[in-house]
C-alpha cells in the first residue's frame, strides 16, 4: 500500500479556448482544484462562490500560479435568480459557456433519528436542488447553441451507506440520476452531461468537519491507503469537461480506490 502522492500534472491544453464556469471555488476544495487545472489547460475561466471575500482570494490565488485572474461573480446556489444572473454574467464575460462545472454542495454529520426537517432541507436544497439550478440555467443556455458540457460533482455515498450521511448521500443519489435524466434530454443536440463521485478528496480543513477518527477510518479502506487530492479529482473533471470525453454522456465516473 503506497500514500504516495503521483507528480502534479502538466497542462496540455485539454480545454484551450474553452469559456468555463465553477461553482463553489473558494476555498480549497475540489472546485479551487479544478478552476484551477482548467485554467493550466487553457480555459478561460469564470469562478463563483457565496463567500465573496474568499472568492476573491482564490481569484488573487489562481492568477499567482497561473497568470490570469479568473472573472468572480457571486453567487447563492439556493436562489433562482442569482443563478441566472451567474450564467448571464458568465456567458457575457465569456462569450458563450463551453462548459459548467456544478461543484456547490453541502454536508454534516447526523443520525437519521436525530436529523431534524431544518438539517435534512438545507444539505438537499444546496447539494441536490442547487445542482437543478445551475444544471437548468446552464441547459437554457446550451441547447440553444447546440454544444457544451456539465459536470455535476456527486459522491461515492450516493452508491454506498455511511452512518451519519442519510440526507448527504440522498442528495447526491439525486445528483446522479439527474445528470442522468439531463443527458438524455440534451444528447439531441450534442450537449453533455455526466458527473464525478468521489470517494474521499482530502483538504485542510476536512479533519476539522469530521468526527474524531473518522478520516483515518475512511482513509485505511482506500487502496493507496490516502483519500485523492482535490487536483486528482479536478483531472477527472478535466477530462470529462474535454473532447478526450466526446462519447460520455449521462456518467457518473468514480473517482476513488475504495476496497469492494
């Protein structure tokens, strides 16, 4: 069993010229990783997030490594309209989306006994009905067009159990089966959509959200005996938001090296 981390990957242009938007990129999770590698690969891109102080850091973040400064627009997940107005901006700044990352999403930790209405609504209003919003928006957008690619972030906890997780792997259960549904209405025109699960994308601050003991838990089940780093999952991302992906859609790809 190896912890070892492979090399960071150079850019090869995989997405160049490509307008893409990320949700959810502040910080340092998946959605920084990936606004980041598609950056390196020649995107232009546009980030979002609800936090703007920190969505402008990791705009100042992206530019330090990669030279340009991704387009901010702010943006709640939760609210209609501030979704098309992401979309809007975004296409406007970009000239057109190529691609729509939706990577916003929201978990906890709670006994289904003890789960109250407020803790199950919220995890399914950001992670699963935040996803229709944007999915949706990016839709009236795309068809139109007659191209693009959503990639939807999902879970392996939409395929496996995890005490604590019921609302979280709920809403990403509905993650897949609406990108699923979503491929099949887009594919007459050639517009994409399928979606990443990982099992376990470790950051900074992921020990701080967790139980005592549980991510050394969930670590020892992996194969390589770590969890993925953000980037790891962002090179699927890429990949999938590529022409390498041209006959996918409707996917939701693994990103894991959990034990059966």
């Amino acid at each position: 069993m190896s912890r070892e981390i492979p090399p960071y990957p150079e850019g090869h242009d995989l997405l160049a010229g490509k307008g893409v938007v990320v949700t959810a990129a502040a910080g340092t999770g998946i959605g920084f990783a990936t606004a980041k590698r598609c950056a390196e690969e020649g995107a232009r891109v546009v980030i979002s997030d609800h936090h703007e102080r920190r969505l402008g850091e990791a705009a100042d973040a992206i530019a330090a490594e990669v030279g340009d400064r991704p387009h901010t627009i702010v943006c709640d997940v939760t609210d209609d309209a501030a979704v098309q107005a992401l979309v809007d901006g975004a296409a406007a700044h970009l000239d057109g989306i190529d691609v729509m990352v939706n990577n916003a999403g929201l978990g906890g930790e709670v006994d289904l006994v003890d789960m109250t209405d407020d803790q199950w609504s919220v995890v399914l209003d950001v992670t699963l009905n935040g996803t229709f919003r944007t999915t949706r928006a990016a839709l009236r957008h795309m068809l139109p067009r007659g191209h693009g690619v959503i990639v939807n972030n999902a879970s392996v906890l939409g395929w496996r159990a995890q005490r604590g997780q019921a609302h979280y792997a709920a809403a990403k259960a509905g993650v897949m089966a609406l990108t699923r549904c979503a491929a099949i209405e887009a594919a007459a025109v050639g517009v994409r959509v399928n979606a990443v699960a990982p099992s376990l994308a470790t950051h900074p601050f992921l020990s701080k959200v967790m139980a005592d003991g549980l991510l050394e838990e969930l670590e020892a089940k992996e194969a390589f005996g770590r969890g993925a780093t953000t980037w790891e999952v962002a090179n699927v991302i890429v990949f999938l938001a590529s022409d390498y992906s041209s006959y996918m859609t409707g996917e939701t790809v693994a990103v894991s090296s959990q034990h059966p």
